[in-house]
C-alpha cells in the first residue's frame, strides 16, 4: 500500500501551483495543469493529446493542459502512479497499476484469461455498480479519482503458434510464452499449454529457434516485433481485454467547477472515442496486413472458446477462492449480452 508523502496544506500547495504556472486560477488566469503520460501506446499518446486541446477549446482558454505524454516525468507506471498520488502533476493516462493498489482483489480476476467476452462487455463492468464501487475505494485509499464514464479500449490479445489452435486440447504440451504475470501463467497452464518465460527482447529469437512454438500478445506488438515473419497461424481468441484510464489528483479535481469538471470529461469522452475507433481499425489493418504477409488467420466462429473456458475458469476460481473476492466472477459475467 502506497503511503503518501508528507506534504504542505492544500491552500499553500496550490498557491505555490499558481506562481509556477499549474493550479487554481487567480484574478482571471486560466488554470493550468500538467497532463502527464510515458507513451506507452501512440494512440492514446494521440488521444490525449486530443483531449487536452479540446479542454483549452471548450474552456475558452480558462483551462490550460501542459503536456508530458511523452515520458519527460517518467517512463515507470509505478513512479508515475505515485507522482499522481503525491501531487507533482494533476492528471496521469496509464492503465490499471493504481486499481492494482487500491483493489487487488478484484484486479487480480483481471488477469484470467476468457473473463470478458468482449470490449463492450468490459465497458459495460466499468459502467456498473461494481465499477463505481471500485472508483470510490481508489478515491479512499490513494486520493485519485478515476474517469470511467469513457475508457480507452486497448486491442485485445490473440494466440499465435506455429500449428492451428481450434480447441483447448490442441494447446497441450505446446511451449508457450507469456508475459510474467502469475494470473495470465496460471491460466494458459489450465488449458495445458508448457509455459516456458521468455523476455520480450528475446521472443523472436527464442519462436524462431524453436525455444517456445506459441505466444499471445495484441496485434501491434506482433508487428512491432515481428512475429509474423516465426508464426504460421493466428488465432482470433481476443482471450483479454485491457484499457487505459484518465486519472485525476483528487486534492486539485476538487478545485474545479461543476462546469470545468464537465468540460474535462466531455474531452476525455470525445478523445477516448476517438481512440477506440483507431484501435478497431488499427487491428483490422493488421490482419489484413498479415493474411497478405503469409499467417493464417483462424477466426474466432472457428475456434471452440467454450473448450478454453472450461479447462482454465474452473480452475482458477478454485486456485484463488481466498483472493477473488465472493461471486466476482458471477457478477462479470451478469453484464455479457
């Protein structure tokens, strides 16, 4: 659990904001504030970058983001999350690391593998009860406050191998690499799969060698690496969903205005749609791009997700009835359509 840092009263912290440019306005000043990123995804980076303009625009100049989504303040979700916590800046976009903090419980279900059926389905938990539930714990533990009204969806993962994957039972034995998250291990184990570790640096090398046959990974991380050129087969799984937040500092959000706090998140809701509209077309530029490069694209009517599904939520559930909290996953899956 973060501890926060001693720190001196608001009323002085913004005054001195004031002076160096960021916090509240004085005498007709516009508010400046610093919107604070590592360029994790160019999208987003983009996105954001959307957003911030929008803000001065609809504020008439009386908001005025400064930006640093490229990593200026940091390239470490975990620096970047405790710089947010601290105050050193007044809005971060990163994904779920301060949730993470904040409700592990429920994060950890998170990384199970088949939990979400769709980007909409994981949409539609974080507009849910149990999304607002989680929102107001961050709130009480680490002082953020999380918008979720609009997410920036994220390109969901896909399995590549160099055999075709139309079933769980086609996956045993095979070596495949994940990223070192316990929850993702544990749930390709389930289905079978020789989980082998594997840096991403070293990927290439390792699936052209023979090391591992298989990966999972979203789209654009298959062509920045590569991969297409070591793998026969991709298969449509689309097994996780992930997203990006816009957080806010809650000592300075709670400064603004009803109307400023409005104009700030119809940006995030314009530039967030933005962004997941470039995603979706994004992901299917590559597909197209790889069928033509060689890989065979398995679709996802053609793959027996229920098969997965079977082998690795069972044993999960079971694996982590002490850290799941009760009936979470029930409550997930009550928001499918």
């Amino acid at each position: 659990m973060l501890t926060r840092a001693i720190a001196i009263p608001l009323a002085a912290a913004l005054a001195i904001s004031v002076l160096s440019g960021t916090g509240a306005a004085q005498a007709g000043q516009p508010i400046s504030f610093k919107m604070v990123g590592n360029n994790a995804s160019a999208l987003s980076t983009k996105a954001a970058q959307k957003i911030a303009a929008a803000i001065e625009t609809k504020s008439g100049g009386e908001l005025k983001p400064l930006l640093y989504l490229e990593g200026q303040l940091g390239d470490n979700d975990e620096d970047l999350c405790t710089g947010l916590t601290e105050g050193n800046y007044e809005m971060l976009l990163n994904p779920e690391m301060l949730f993470n903090w904040a409700v592990p419980d429920w994060m950890s279900m998170f990384n199970m593998t088949f939990i979400f059926d769709n980007q909409q389905h994981l949409q539609r938990f974080w507009d849910s009860e149990i999304g607002a539930e989680l929102v107001q714990k961050l709130k009480d533990k680490q002082h953020v406050t999380a918008y979720i009204k609009t997410i920036a969806l994220r390109g969901p993962r896909y399995l590549t191998a160099n055999q075709a994957i139309r079933k769980v039972s086609d996956l045993e034995g095979v070596k495949l690499r994940t990223p070192n998250n316990a929850g993702v291990i544990a749930s390709w184990r389930a289905a079978g799969a020789n989980v082998t570790p594997v840096a991403w640096g070293e990927l290439f090398g390792a699936l052209q060698s023979g090391i591992v046959s298989a990966q999972e990974n979203p789209l654009a991380n298959i062509e920045q690496a590569g991969l297409f050129q070591v793998q026969k087969y991709l298969m449509q799984t689309e097994h996780q969903y992930t997203n990006y937040f816009m957080y806010f500092n809650d000592e300075w959000y709670e400064t603004l205005s009803d109307g400023h706090k409005r104009i700030i998140g119809e940006a995030i809701d314009e530039g967030f749609a933005w962004h997941n509209r470039e995603v979706e077309a994004e992901d299917n530029r590559l597909l197209e791009s790889f069928r033509q490069k060689g890989m065979i694209v398995i679709p996802k009517n053609e793959i027996d997700i229920e098969s997965f599904k079977r082998k690795i939520i069972p044993a999960l559930l079971e694996e982590n009835k002490s850290v799941y909290p009760a009936g979470a996953y029930e409550k997930i899956q009550s928001l499918r359509r």
